[in-house]
C-alpha cells in the first residue's frame, strides 16, 4: 500500500507538471505575438509610429490582451502616450526623445522575456527536485550516529550494521532491571529536605500531590475539542510518532466531527485508567528512527489514540509538579544563595552613610535568581498544558510561539555561562566552571529509582501502579511481522520523546538542583534536562561535584565522561588544587580556554563538519536540495554551534566567525564563489548560463533560490559589540568610584545636626563623622550595587543590528508588491533579506524591471512551499 508521503509527492508531481505546461504554453504565445509586434515596428519608416504600435500593444494588448496581462500597468506608459501627442504638433518633441521612447518600451518587452525565461528554469529546477524526491540528499542510510556525540558534535562514519548494534544496546540496556536502594535513597532524600526550614514546605509539596492525583483520576470527561487539539499539538512537536501517523494527527486536529468522535473514547478510555494496559499481546513494536540533527533513537511505535491518553496524563502531571517544585522552593528559607543576605548591620550603616535603605537581598545576586527561576528552573517542564513539553528539535515548527525555543534556550544558557565566569573572576579574582550529561539517561533510568522519588514526594498507590505498567511495555523488537521474536517486558528506563520522560526524568533530577544548592554554598545547577553546567567559585564548584557524584551513585545514574570537562579560571601563578573532572567546556563550537579567557571556535571541529558537508552537498539529487541543505547547515547549524553574538564575547568572537565561514567557504569551493560553483550546476545540468548572483540569493517569493549568506548577519551586529567584553567590569569599577565619590561628597556636606538626625532614624546610636571605606562601600555589591548590574545585563545583551538603509526605489518597488506578498514589507524582513534586496536591487530593476525576477502566477509556489517544509538531516552525527 503506498504511504500518504508518496500520494502526496505524486500529487505535487501532477500539480507542478500541470503548471509548468501552462506557463510554457504562455511563454509560446507570448513570444509569438512579441516577435509579430517587433516586425511591424522595425518595418514602420516613421520614429513616431514605432512608438506608437509598441505602446497600443503594450497598452491595448492582442485579442486576447496576452500582451497586456504580462506587461501589466505601467505608469510609464501614461506619460508616453501623452509625450506622442505631444510630438504630433510639438517639434522640441523630437525623433530622438521618440527613440528614446522606443528603446524604453523595447527594453519592457525584453524583460518580460526574462521573467519567462528565469519562469521556465525555475520549474525546470522544481520539477527536478520533485523527480529526485522532494529535498533529498543523498542515501542517509549510508552513515548512522556514534551514540557519543554530543551537542558540541563530532562526526563518526560508521558501517551500516551500526544500527543493529544501537539495537542491541538498548536491548541490553532496558531488559536488564537497575535495582537501586530505596531506602539509601528515602535517607538520602530526608537529609537534603529534612532540616527546619523544610518541613512544612515539603508536608505541603506532599498534600498537594496527593490531592492532584486524586483530582486528576477523578475528572469526569477531560477530553474535548479543546484538550485534543492542545494534545495533538504537544505529540506533533515531539518526535515521537512516524511521520505517516504525524500526518493523520495533522488530519485530526482540523476536523471537528473527528474529534468529538476521539474525545468520547478517550473519555471511556479515561474513566477506565485503573485497568489501563498496553493491550499489544504481539509487543509494541521498536523502531530506529533517524532525527533531523543526524542522531538516531530507538522509539516504540504507539497507536495514536494510546498516545493522545498517555500525552495528555503526563502533560498535566508535568504542569502540576513544576508549579508545586516552584512554590517549594519559594517558601522561606528553602532556597539558599550564593551570595548570602546582607547583615542586618551592613544595611543600617549604608543607610546612614548613603541615605538609602538597602534591601537584604537585591542587585545582582536577584538578577541572577530571577533568570534562573524564569528560564532554567525545570525548563523542560511546561509552564502549562497549551505549551506542552519542550521538544529536543531545534526547528520545530510546533515550538514556535509557544516559551523559549530549544535553540534560544542553549543560546541564552551559553550568554549565562560566558557573562559569570567574567564577573565572578572580576569580583573575586577566580572563577570554575563544570560541564557534564547522564550517559543514556532516559533510556537507563531505573525503575526503582522513580519510584523511590515519588513515593518520597507522596504518590498514591493508584498513580503507582499506573506508572509502573506504563514503564514496563512489551516490547517486540523485531520490525518484520513475518519474523517476530519473542516478545520482552522492558524493566528499565523510559520512553524516548514523550512528555512522560521530561515527567520521571525531572522527578528524578529536581532533588539534585536542590542537593547542589544546599550543599554547595547556594549554587545554582544550570539544567536542561540531563545536560547540566555550573559556574561559580572554585571551592564551591568542587562541592557541587562531589554532590553530583554521590547522588549518581545512589541514583544508579553514569556520567557521561566524553561529554565531561571542567575550566579553572584565575589571575594567581599558584592557583588552588580544585577537585574538578577532566576535560574541555565545550557548548556547539565554542571551547572555554582558560588561559587565555576566551571562548574559542575550535577549528578541528569545523574542518571535519566542512568536509562532511562538502561530501553531502556533493550528494544532492537537485538544485533546491542543494540549497536547501546549504541553507540549514551554513544558514543555521553552523551559527548557532559557533555562539550567537553577543556581548559577553565581544568582537573578537564575531571576527573569529567571519573568518572561519570564510574557511568553510574556501574548503569546499577553493578560491571560486558559491554562486560560481552553482552557475555550473545549473550550466551542466539546463544548459542555462550567465545568471546573476541575484538569481541565487533573491527570496523564493521574487523568482530566486533564497540562498543563505551567513556573512550578513554577523557584519550587521560587529560594530555594536564591545571590543573586549573584560574592559566592561572596568568600566563598571570605574563607575562604582564615581558613584561613591559622589556619595561621600553628599555625605561630607551634612551638618553635624543632619547626621545625628540620620544616625537616629538608621540605627539609633551616635552619628558617625568619618565617611565609609571604598572597601566597605562595595563589600555587598553584588546585594546593591546598580553598575554591577547594569554590566551584568549589558554583558548578557545580544547586539542590536545596524541595518541597511533602503534606498527610495527598493521602498517603491516593495510597496507595490505589498498587495501579492504581505511579508515583504520592508520592516518586517530580516536583516539577511534586506541587505540582498538592496545590494542586488539594481541590476534587477535593470534586467527585470522590478524586484519580482519571476511573476508569482507563473510558479507553482504553493508546492514549493509544502517542500520547503521538509527539513534536511545531517547524515552524520553532529
């Protein structure tokens, strides 16, 4: 039986075919009445007549106005028209002004040839695309991942039957019970939640757990239009389901007679969950699905109604538990800082010497609170039930509006990192960094391990069970029906993909945020998911490691030492023996080096991705999958594995970029252009030449391939960055001397009458006449001080971009496009889009006579559009 992907590529193949034989049937027609129109006008012996057969076709148009529809309405024409009645009486309107004339409206006709012709290889290239498969690149079967790649990505070329052995290691792996220590684990837990300060949040966070649970086995009808579509969305955006099953739930979510009808039985399902089961006596069946960054998982292929009612309890125990975690640790003296309150006497002296009351704990110290309780606390945990779980895809369409998207995340957690090691070195001369993952967390999870954390937080024995036979499925993991084997009951770990995982998988994790803080002197555990860092002072850093340590080995949890490494920033020839793992700071690209503090592109890394792109550009079937693999691994990978400018790198950073996508360039082109590297693709392929480079970078909407030049972007924010983000806390000490200068100076010219007034109302003694030291004045600055601050948010800051001016005829042309392409208008492109519309604008206004290099009607773009929607794969391991 044909899938619906190939009913649907041989419908866009119909579609388009039937498109492109309309517009070459136009193009013929067209050139026919063009050629009989020039041979009247080069027949005619009169200037005056050539301009005005020329003008009555252009205007007037043929019988059947093919003329006319092509051309369209010129406001040129108008002015001409009235310039040849002019020249009818008027000499000084003469044969050259009418040649003019002439040549003017000559040159409209040749451009609408042009429009044809870019027309004609614009389908022909979409036809091919078609015809190779709609955007593939090449046999990604060739190539499977090295399960040790990480987000820093590393490529491993490795034989076929690399998949089979994934296979077998998760065999290995989830058949295989973990059996942890659950009371080792309960002590464990009442130490960390068991002091004073803990004891009624926690008898709360347990109440409330429990009386979740029963309010949520209890709803009557849960589901409806309203919860369904939330949940096909939140499956849709994780991997979970194929791409045939995704398609169907697509269906599903825009038809309402559908949906009521899966709502009633979701709602049988539902009040049935107490004898809820998996109800597959031949197992669920196991697949090796390739993702689109190159990695391959190992997903169990659930019946979409099944998933619909798992999404949907998860989903809503993910909303409730992030918001009772967050209330737990907003109780009073439950959270610990890293920089301790200010003394009760530290605020009375500087109120008296400043004349302002400071609070006990503000600044930078709440800054950096706020962040992390907004963007990083249990981020993979949904704010709510509409936001659905954080997907691990960096362009899915279904994240997109909803939260911070997974590429934002890493970008903002990279600005965090990069702006705390300054400061913390800045302010106390050191500064100590941890970087480390969970070796096949979900996959390896122990059973007995999530069960000893939920039953210390409070869950009931009828959640218990319900969870104990979702994580244990039978599983057959043979993918041939003709050939099963026998089926097995998973013991260990948790389904990859599923709002189920981010639930048991942060259940798990939540007391390590809270061990670390505790234990280590208020630290902060920056978390997403299992992909944990720290930064903070060495000594500090070195307790949260031997935290981090002990509770895997209580937890039956592995490091992941490839992915482990440790940075020891300081300005002492002898620094502290710090006990940190071994290994590099790595995020995407980026490597900390500490001697030198600063965030380096390591160029090994990007030499051997440059060559695998060389090799899977070399592989593309078509013109378009060509750019479109161009587009998502220069246009996108790349700059975001390299770091996002931003200030806390500074210009160097972005010159470091320029440069080494100026050697991608040259690694795989030599010392030719992209676009001369394309023209002959083209050449070889149609037999088109000389086209222009802005045939290549002109947006899909205008006639052109959209080609991403990734030089634009960064050259747009350089000039705003700092040129060395160090002189930034510089600048702020310096600031901190003005600022207390100005403070002792006010201070010095109180009255003695004034500071007996002050001393009374601040801490009622004997008034103080000697201002406060410099050395005291900063000595809570982390508590108060605003230019500490103020570097603090600066360093975090992504540059703004220096746009380029439009000149007054691209602002012409794109207002009269508004009408056919809404998007294009000028402020609303990206800076990318404007800095080629006007860089090209005059040799296409001169060639086509507008910005539009191709009629919108004359492209089937509707099909484009559905193909640009498939995204490319690595095929191989970033």
């Amino acid at each position: 039986m044909a899938t619906s992907s190939a009913v649907l590529s041989k419908t866009l193949q119909s579609l388009t075919t039937t498109k492109v034989k309309e517009l070459r049937k136009q193009k013929e027609a067209f050139e026919d009445k063009k050629s009989e129109v020039i041979r009247q006008v080069d027949s005619s012996p009169q200037q005056r007549t050539k301009v005005k057969l020329l003008l009555k076709a252009l205007v007037e148009g043929d019988a059947g106005n093919l003329l006319k529809f092509q051309v369209g309405d010129d406001p040129s024409f108008e002015r001409v028209r009235r310039f040849l009645d002019q020249s009818e009486y008027d000499s000084l309107v003469d044969n050259q002004l009418l040649g003019e004339y002439e040549a003017d409206l000559r040159q409209k006709l040749g451009q609408q040839t042009t429009k044809f012709e870019f027309a004609d290889l614009y389908s022909r290239l979409l036809t091919e695309w078609l015809t190779a498969g709609a955007g593939s690149s090449g046999p990604a079967n060739d190539m499977t991942p090295d399960d040790s790649s990480s987000m820093d990505g590393s490529f491993a070329m490795v034989e076929k039957d690399r998949l089979q052995q994934l296979r077998d290691k998760f065999a290995e792996v989830v058949f295989t019970p973990l059996t942890t220590d659950d009371s080792k684990i309960t002590e464990y837990l009442e130490d960390v939640f068991g002091d004073d300060d803990t004891v009624k949040p926690l008898a709360a966070l347990r109440a409330r757990v429990q009386e979740f649970g029963r309010t949520l086995a209890n709803r009557p009808n849960p589901f409806d239009q309203y919860s369904l579509k939330w949940a096909i969305k939140g499956l849709l955006k994780e991997e979970l389901l194929s791409e045939e099953k995704r398609m169907i739930l697509e269906e599903f979510h825009n038809n309402p007679t559908v949906l009521t009808e899966i709502s009633d039985v979701l709602n049988m399902r539902f009040r049935n969950l107490a004898h809820w089961s998996w109800d597959a006596d031949d197992g669920m069946v196991i697949q090796a699905r390739p993702q689109l960054n190159g990695k391959w998982r190992v997903m169990m292929d659930e019946d979409i109604l099944q998933a619909l009612l798992l999404h949907y309890v998860a989903v809503a125990w993910c909303v409730e538990i992030k918001d009772a975690f967050r209330d737990f640790v907003r109780s009073p003296n439950v959270w610990k800082h890293i920089t301790p309150p200010m003394s009760r006497e530290d605020q009375q002296r500087m109120h008296y010497f400043t004349n302002r009351k400071p609070p006990s704990y503000a600044g930078l110290a709440a800054q950096r609170q706020n962040n992390y309780d907004s963007t990083f606390f249990l981020t993979h945990l949904p704010n709510s039930v509409e936001e659905g779980c954080r997907g691990y895809e960096e362009d899915n369409p279904y994240e997109e509006g909803i939260g911070i998207s997974p590429v934002e995340l890493k970008q903002m957690l990279l600005r965090q990192l990069a702006t705390e090691a300054i400061i913390q070195q800045a302010l106390h001369g050191e500064a100590a960094l941890i970087q480390t993952d969970l070796k096949w967390y979900a996959t390896s999870l122990g059973h007995s391990t999530i069960f000893a954390v939920w039953k210390f937080f409070g869950l009931s024995d009828f959640w218990m069970d319900f969870f104990r036979k979702f994580l244990e499925p039978p599983i057959q993991m043979s993918e041939d029906p003709e050939n099963p084997e026998p089926v097995r009951v998973r013991k260990r770990g948790v389904q990859m993909s599923t709002a189920f995982e981010q639930l048991f998988g942060e259940i798990v994790l939540f007391p390590l945020d809270i061990a670390v803080n505790r234990k280590a002197d208020g630290l902060l555990l920056y978390r997403i998911h299992d992909d944990i860092w720290l930064c903070g002072q060495p000594v500090s850093i070195g307790k949260a490691w031997e935290v981090m340590n002990d509770f895997c080995t209580l937890m039956g949890l592995e490091f992941n030492m490839s992915k482990t490494g440790a940075a020891y920033l300081h300005n002492d020839t002898s620094p502290k023996q710090i006990n940190l793992p071994k290994g590099d700071i790595r995020v995407g690209f980026l490597r900390l080096e500490p001697e030198i503090k600063q965030w380096v592109i390591d160029k090994h890394q990007v030499s051997m991705h440059a060559a695998q792109l060389k090799k899977q550009l070399d592989n593309c079937t078509s013109i378009f999958s060509w750019v479109q693999t161009w587009n998502s691994c220069i246009g996108r990978f790349f700059n975001r594995t390299f770091g996002a400018p931003a200030n806390c790198f500074g210009r160097p950073h972005v010159n470091s970029i320029l440069q080494t996508h100026k050697d991608i360039h040259h690694s795989i082109f030599g010392d030719r252009k992209v676009t001369d590297h394309l023209r002959d693709l083209v050449a070889a392929k149609f037999g088109v030449t000389d086209l222009p480079d802005a045939f290549f970078f002109f947006p899909e909407e205008l006639g052109g391939l959209g080609l991403r030049n990734p030089f634009i972007d960064l050259l747009v924010s350089r000039e705003q960055l700092y040129e060395n983000p160090w002189d930034r806390m510089e600048m702020c000490f310096a600031e901190q001397h003005v600022e207390y200068e100005r403070a002792a100076a006010l201070f010095a010219a109180l009255t003695p009458h004034e500071r007996k007034t002050r001393a009374r109302h601040t801490y009622g003694g004997e008034p103080i006449s000697q201002f406060c030291t410099f050395e005291e004045y900063v000595k809570n600055q982390e508590q108060v001080s605003t230019p500490l601050v103020t570097a603090y948010t600066s360093l975090m800051e992504v540059p703004s971009k220096s746009d380029i001016c439009a000149s007054d005829e691209v602002r012409a042309e794109l207002s009269s496009l508004v009408a056919k392409f809404p998007n294009l208008k000028w402020w609303d492109l990206d800076s990318e889009r404007k800095w080629i519309l006007q860089l090209y604008s005059e040799s296409v206004l001169r060639t086509f006579g507008g910005l539009e290099m191709v009629d919108k009607a004359l492209l089937p773009l509707g099909v484009m559009t559905l193909l640009r929607g498939k995204k490319v794969s690595w095929q191989a391991v970033l």
